[in-house]
C-alpha cells in the first residue's frame, strides 16, 4: 500500500487509528500493540501477501538470535562473535539472494559467457530495510546494549507501518523506550502536528515531485530508447529528476514522521534539506540520514574509520559507499553511484586536510564555490542513479558537458547574451512552463526551510531539529488553513495517478 | 558505539502535547475547512444538478451512452422484464419499442437496453448480468457490421460486482463519491442535458419508455461524415463471433428464446463487394442463431429502405425503425406467439 493512495489516506489510516483507540479502550496496550502490528502487516501484504511469512519469518529469527545472544553473554560473561556472524550472515543471506541474485548471474554469465539460471528472484518489499533494521538489533545486542524485549514490541518495532517500506532505518533503543512509555490512546492534541506533518509531505510528493517527474521519465526512457540527448535536453532531464528525487524523499519522510507521531512514535530525522549541502560530508549528513548512519555505524567504523590512518580511511569510505551504492539496488548503476560518492568524499576529506587552517578557503567567493560544486556532483551522481544503464548514464553526462554540442530551445532566443556565446538555438521539445517549473523547485530546495525546520515547535522528531526555521508552524487557525488546503491540493493530484515513491523499490 | 540511547541522554524531545486540547480541536475545525468547503460546495451542485435532471450519470464507465442506460436500468429495477433487447447503437436506436410492444400480449414489458460503442462480446456480457436477476422469456439483438470488429475502444470495462450493486438501487451518493470524476461531470453536464432532450444529435439518450431512442435526424440535415461512411466488413473480430455463438448458446441452456437481426445499411455506399461480403456475414449469423434454436431476420436484405429512413449510413430514423421493427417483428412473429411469458 502506498501513503499517496486513497486507500491509505481515507481507509486504512483512519480505519487503524480508530481500531487502535478502541483496542486500547477495549483490551489495553497489548490488544492495541497487536492491532498496530496486525494492521502493519496488512499494510504490506496489499503489496504481496505471501511475502508476509518471510517477515515473520525474519522477526522471529532474529529475535531468537537476540535472545541466543544475551544468553551467550549471561552464562560465559562474553558476547558470541561467531553467533553474531552466523545471524548477521544468514540476514545478508536473504537480502544476497532476494535483491542480488539475478544481478550476480547474470554478471558471471556475461563475464564468462555462461547461462548460468536462477529464474526470476521476485525482491520483496522493503527487505532492505527490515533487514538493516534487524542487524542494528543484533549488533547492539551483541556489544551489550539493553534489548531484551516482549515479542510483540519488537514485531512492532521491525513492522510499524510508519517505517517499514522505506525507512528511516530505525534502532530497537531509539523506538522501542517509546513503545513502552507510549499513551496509547489516541491523544487529539498530537493531531495538529501529525497532521500538519502528514499533509506537508503528501504535498510535497503529490504536487511537487509527481508534476516534474514526467520530464526525467520522458528524458531517460528517450535515451534508453536512443535518442541521442543535447546539452539542454540532458540538464532539464537530470534537473528534473534532481528536484523529483528531492521532493519525494522530502514527502516520504515527512509523512513517516506524521504517522508515527499520531500515534506517539517520533522517528529519526531523514532528511535536511540535502541541497544546501556546501560539501559532500555535509550533504549525506542531510540525506537519507539514518541510512548515513546507519553505514557509518555498523560498516564504517567498525571496517576502522579514520582511526587507522589515511589511506585506511579513503579505503573504508570507497567500501562504505561502494556497498551503500549496491544496498540501493542491484546494478552496477548503483555500484558506480556509490562509488563516485565515495570518491567525492575522498576528495572533500583531502580537500579539507590541505586547506586547513588556510583563511582563503573560507571566504564567500569560495563557500559560493562549495556550494555550486556540491550540488554540481550530487546532479552528476544523480545520473548515474537514474541511468537504466551504462549507455544512458555516459550519453548523457557527454551531453551535459558539451560533447554534443551546446543548443537552447527557441524561447531562449530572447536572452542575446546567449547568442553571443556562441549558443546555438534549436526546436529542441521542452515547454517554458518545464524550465519555469524546475527553477522554482530548486528555488524552493535551496532557499527555503524544509518541513521539519519549520515544525521545530512541535518536536516531530526525537531529535533536536538543527537550524530552526524563523517562519515557525504553530497551531493557530491560519496554519491549519494552509496545511488543510495543501493536503486538499495533494489529494486532487492523487486524481491523476498515484505513482510510488523513489525509495519503495529499495 | 556512541549515543545508543537518546533518551537517556537527553535527547529526546519533550514528549509533553504540544497544544491544549482547545486549541487542538480549533486547528482541526480549521483544517478540516479547506477539505470540508469544496467538498460540500461540490456535493451541493451535484445535488442540485440531480434533483434538476442535470446531472451527468455515474461515471461506471467511460460512455456515457452506457452510463445513461445503467441509470434506467437502475429507475426500473422493480420493472420486470419479459423481452430484453441488447446490442449497440443498432438495437438502441433501430429498433422501435412500440413496434416490438405490438406484437408482445398486453401485459409484458419490454427493455431496450442497447448502448452506443457495444461490442458483441459487451453486449452479452450485460445480457448476461442483466440475466442474473430478471427472468425474460425472450432477448432481441439488432447487429450492424460494426459490432463485430476488433474492439480498439477503452473505457467500457466496469467492475460486475459494483454495475449489480448501481442497477440494484444501491445507495447513489456512494456510487457517486466512489467513481467522483470532476472532469467527467464538467464536460458531461452540457452534452447529457442536450443528449436527454433531443432526438436530433446523434448520440441522442432520450430514452423512449422501452429504453430505446428514435432518432429525428432526417437527409439533408445529416452529418455528411457519417452519412457517406462505409461499414467495416473487413475487420472482423473471431473473438466477437465466439462471443455471438456463445451468447446464443447460453440463451439456449437457459431457455430463453433469442432472436437477432442484421439492421438495414444505405444502399448508395454499399458496392458489390460489400454487398456480397454482407450476404456470407448474414448467412454466418442465421446459421448460429438457427443452430441454437432462434431465428434471424437479415434486414439488409429483407427490409430494403430508401434514404429518406437513413440518419447516417446504418443509423435508422424514427421512420426507418418502425419500417425495420415492423419488418423484423413480422418475420418472427409466429414465434412470438408460442413464447410464455414468465411474469
């Protein structure tokens, strides 16, 4: 089921809100905490009922493996490193073969000219994040944080619908305590901001990123389909999806953190306004952060860090993103997104260490540079993201530098400058209104506050809100009026179709 | 691993509500304003339009011919049904109620329940619906050539389950907000409210008491388009002629007397080719229709008419339908005479 569809928004949320109230009433927080986990499930079976097993079936196993890990550490007064392997294998087992089967045979297929057949591997929804979910769970078991917890609570921290198709990637200490402490019913004064919350988001996927992502959809599949792309053709398509990207993670987010307040569960913040990144550190500090988190947690510090040396670090770093890359699907589109992020951060940690203490790279003209050269490899890298392939991905960034020649569509005749420059105009199929509409998007991204910065009052997170915003949401009747008619705006444009959001196919 | 517990660290944002609870509800009254306002001010022109007539019928499907008919379907729902007529344009608009009336015994009723754009396989598939519930002793098709070609048209699908629902009296705001299209409402609103008085256009729905419409569309004042075009012999569909066979044979199991019809074509476009292709497509139906125990009457051949009945090249008059209805009607009416009625 996604958020953006009438049945989520009209019946299975309010349907579970009132159900969960009434449980509550009826048999307490164990009836209410069972309906919470009853309806997660339903709410991923409307996807693929079957696959409902291979969860339970994963629940159960690592809460065993939790289990088998505090017992390991209770009788011998040391943690199993063996039993965290076996368990953390078996998980990246699953995940290998579900997500990465197909992609590996048919690279060893096409490497050693075999016909290697493992048939079609259907990938299950969400897999990616209930198994990184899991092994967090794991890991700090095994380092001796306090996990030892009711069955039922840690299916709802594994399956809470809020979370569980496309993260943030949460951890059993940040959600479960809340579990416990959690009201239950259902309190009428967290709606303003869950709501408010809730509508912001759908907005922002429904409105913004839905109405752009034609032009990046029309784009790419030209190219995969060979259509030789021109210099502005292949910005307006990359823009495109820079923004799109942008604004349906926004709205994912968002809404994650508006379900789950309704029923008093703040998450983790996930993203930040990514784009006003002024460098590449900066910038995975503000996407999909728990992601971030999560790779630098549980591969990058313990693959060592910075702590041996810099050579070491830049290795760690390639392999952190190298595998953060392939996490985001199997291909080797992927592979080379993460890597180039890799290296991008390679880079910005040299850059950082020469430019130490050095008062010329820290004046405006240079934070201007930063910026304009973050955002400039974040776009890149978004090619290679959205590529279908290798052919697509090098078509295009050829023609985004020029390699096919530099050609503006008709309308742009009017700026002469252009002309001077030597810019050629052509009747290139891309609309005024197109341009307009990117440029007032990536206004939007780089100048104004995002969501969570303008909720800062409300605390929708766990998490302090950094940089909160001047114009600041507070319960007054004009506020409920603009969230009312955004919310009203993002389900008329729910009537033109619902398409899913980026990060559900990971 | 640092920071593994945010609570304990003081991290977590004070959990206290944020508002008071009058506060609370004020916000949601206030946000439930922008969703509320235009929510009723659209339930309130749908309800004006309904009371006044003027209401586009639920959008069940793309055609509004075919929603028309779901909504009459829907008003006689306590009406039982001795002789069902099904099919396309042909049966909605060539075939005369009161003719067909005529030749039935006082008391029964006849529904005409053709729709424009119908396939073969279509029609009998509403037959077949239609069929669960009502009880005819006998169903009429008229076909024309072009209910037989390769089905390029999308918007006819509508989910069974729901159409019984509609056409059973369901409750009708439910049908109207679960099938909501605005878009459908703003450009339906004029073309039903011309559509429903007037015999003079086309896609004419001034349904007659039988459902059917007798169009008052006479030569000159026709569309030339339409008037000069050709019927499609050519591309014939294999998957509608199993459907035609299929239809007649459930009619058989089920004992329901079937009778079809070939309507008449204008002469002028039909050449010989034409002419020769009509005689082999109209021996191909008799033949189905006989081997499942109905008659066929061919009103190409049988019920040759002037132009002066045409309001296109296949689409009859009003003058035209009665001529053909009455020719038809003839034709079976032995058989009409041995049919016993259920109701």
């Amino acid at each position: 089921m996604l958020f953006n569809s009438y049945i989520f928004i009209f019946a299975f949320l309010p349907l579970t809100i009132v159900a969960y109230s009434g449980f509550w009433w009826v048999g307490g927080r164990k009836a209410a905490f069972s309906w919470l986990v009853a309806a997660s499930l339903f709410f991923y079976a409307w996807w693929n009922p079957p696959y409902v097993a291979l969860v339970l079936a994963s629940i159960l196993f690592n809460y065993f493996g939790g289990i088998l890990l505090r017992l390991t550490r209770s009788k011998s007064g040391k943690p199993s490193f063996a039993l965290l392997s076996v368990w953390v294998a078996v998980n990246l087992l699953l995940l290998g073969y579900y997500k990465y089967a197909n992609f590996f045979v048919d690279t060893i297929n096409y490497a050693a000219n075999i016909h290697l057949n493992v048939g079609h591997v259907f990938l299950p929804l969400a897999i990616s994040f209930f198994t990184f979910t899991q092994i967090s769970y794991l890991v700090d078991t095994y380092h001796g944080a306090p996990s030892e917890y009711d069955l039922l609570d840690y299916c709802l921290f594994v399956v809470f619908f809020p979370h569980l198709i496309a993260g943030p990637i949460v951890r059993h200490h940040e959600i479960l305590p809340q579990i416990w402490k959690s009201d239950g019913y259902l309190d009428i004064t967290r709606l303003p901001a869950a709501l408010t919350l809730l509508a912001f988001g759908l907005f922002s996927k429904t409105v913004l990123a839905d109405s752009i992502a034609p032009y990046s959809t029309t784009y790419f599949d030209s190219v995969y389909q060979g259509l030789m792309p021109n210099f502005f053709s292949a910005w307006i398509g990359t823009l495109a999806f820079t923004c799109q990207i942008y604004f349906d993670f926004a709205g994912y987010s968002t809404m994650a953190l508006g379900l789950a307040y309704i029923f008093d569960i703040k998450m983790p913040f996930n993203f930040d306004s990514p784009y006003k990144a002024r460098s590449i550190v900066e910038f995975w500090r503000r996407w999909h952060m728990s992601l971030s988190r999560f790779l630098r947690d549980y591969l990058y510090i313990p693959l060592g860090g910075n702590r041996r040396g810099k050579m070491r670090r830049y290795i760690n770093l390639m392999i952190t993103m190298l595998l953060g890359g392939l996490w985001h699907g199997a291909g080797w589109t992927f592979v080379i997104w993460g890597g180039l992020h890799g290296l991008y951060l390679c880079v910005n940690h040299a850059w950082t260490t020469l430019t130490r203490g050095r008062a010329w790279a820290n004046t405006w003209p240079m934070r201007g540079f930063y910026y304009l050269i973050t955002f400039l490899a974040v776009c890149a890298a978004w090619v290679v993201f959205k590529a279908q392939n290798l052919m697509v991905m090098r078509r295009t960034l050829e023609a985004m530098v020029g390699l096919h020649g530099i050609s503006f569509p008709i309308f742009f005749e009017r700026f002469s400058i252009l002309g001077r420059l030597g810019v050629r105009f052509e009747n290139i199929a891309i609309s005024e209104s197109a341009v307009l509409w990117i440029a007032a998007l990536l206004a939007i991204a780089f100048f104004m506050p995002n969501v969570q910065q303008v909720m800062h009052k409300s605390q929708p997170s766990f998490e302090p809100v950094k940089r909160p915003s001047r114009i600041a949401w507070q319960p007054s009747p004009g506020w409920a009026l603009v969230a009312g008619t955004a919310l009203v705006c993002a389900v008329i444009a729910m009537s033109s179709g619902v398409s899913e959001f980026i990060y559900f196919q990971f | 691993m640092a920071n593994l517990d945010p609570i304990a660290d003081g991290q977590v944002a004070n959990a206290e509500a944020p508002v008071g609870k009058s506060v609370a509800i004020r916000y949601l009254l206030a946000f439930a304003v922008p969703l509320i306002f235009p929510a009723a001010l659209i339930a309130l022109a749908l309800i004006y339009l309904h009371s006044v007539g003027k209401l586009a019928p639920v959008p069940l499907t793309g055609s509004i011919s075919f929603n028309e008919k779901a909504e009459l379907l829907r008003r006689d729902r306590h009406m039982p049904i001795d002789v069902l007529a099904v099919g396309s344009s042909m049966t909605l608009d060539n075939l005369d109620g009161q003719i067909v009336k005529e030749h039935l015994p006082g008391d029964t009723n006849l529904f005409n329940a053709g729709s424009f754009g119908l396939k073969i396989s279509q029609s009998a598939h509403l037959a077949q619906l239609i069929l669960r519930k009502r009880n005819p002793a006998a169903v009429i098709m008229v076909t024309g050539p072009e209910d037989f070609t390769v089905n390029t048209q999308s918007g006819l699908d509508y989910d069974d389950g729901d159409f019984e629902s509609f056409t059973d009296g369901g409750f009708y705001p439910w049908f109207v907000a679960r099938h909501f299209d605005m878009a459908y409402y703003r450009s339906g609103m004029k073309e039903i409210r011309l559509d429903r008085r007037s015999r003079r256009d086309y896609g004419s729905l001034a349904f007659d008491k039988y459902g059917g419409v007798l169009l008052n569309i006479h030569f000159p004042h026709v569309n030339m388009v339409r008037w000069n075009a050709r019927a499609d012999l050519i591309h014939s569909d294999p998957t509608e002629w199993d459907a035609f066979e299929s239809f007649a044979e459930f009619l058989h199991q089920r004992k329901i007397a079937f009778y079809a019809a070939q309507s008449p074509l204008r002469k002028t476009p039909v050449n010989a080719e034409m002419a020769s292709l009509m005689k082999a497509r109209c021996a191909r139906l008799a033949r189905i229709v006989e081997a499942h125990g109905g008659a066929f009457f061919d009103g190409f051949d049988r019920c040759p008419l002037d132009d002066s009945y045409f309001a296109d090249y296949a689409h009859l008059n009003a003058q035209g339908a009665e001529k053909f209805t009455t020719a038809f009607m003839d034709a079976i009416d032995p058989e009409l005479k041995t049919l016993q009625f259920k109701h």
